[in-house]
C-alpha cells in the first residue's frame, strides 16, 4: 500500500481494523504498508481490497501479490 505523506499511522490504523487483514505494519521502500489478508476465496479477496482497503482515505496505490 502507497499512502499520502504522513498518512501511514492513520491508514496502517485502519487497515488493521479490517475484518481478513491478518498482519499489516509500516516499511520502509517502494512500499508504506504491507498487510497480510486471509481469505477462504477470491472473490471476499477481491472484495476486500476493492471495497475496504482502496476505499481508505489518503491510499496512493495498492499492488496484490497472491500466495500460492
């Protein structure tokens, strides 16, 4: 997750407060948050990242990566 400046508390806050986000922390790099959602298909993924975490104010960017 890419945030505005200053934003990574505030959104890294909310993040975590999303029902499937397993872990989720602050890093330093191209990213400003990793989080780590668990779900049984891709279809609750897809509505995860799509209604929950790209809806959250002052989020740049997301890039999903899928563990096989």
């Amino acid at each position: 997750i890419n945030t505005e400046p200053a934003a990574m508390p505030e959104v890294l806050k909310k993040v975590k407060a999303i029902e499937g986000v397993e872990e989720s922390g602050m890093v330093y790099g191209v990213y400003d948050i990793v989080a780590k959602v668990k779900t049984e298909t891709m279809n609750r993924l897809k509505h995860i990242i799509t209604y929950k975490i790209r809806t959250i104010a002052r989020i740049r960017a997301t890039q999903t990566v899928l563990v096989v």
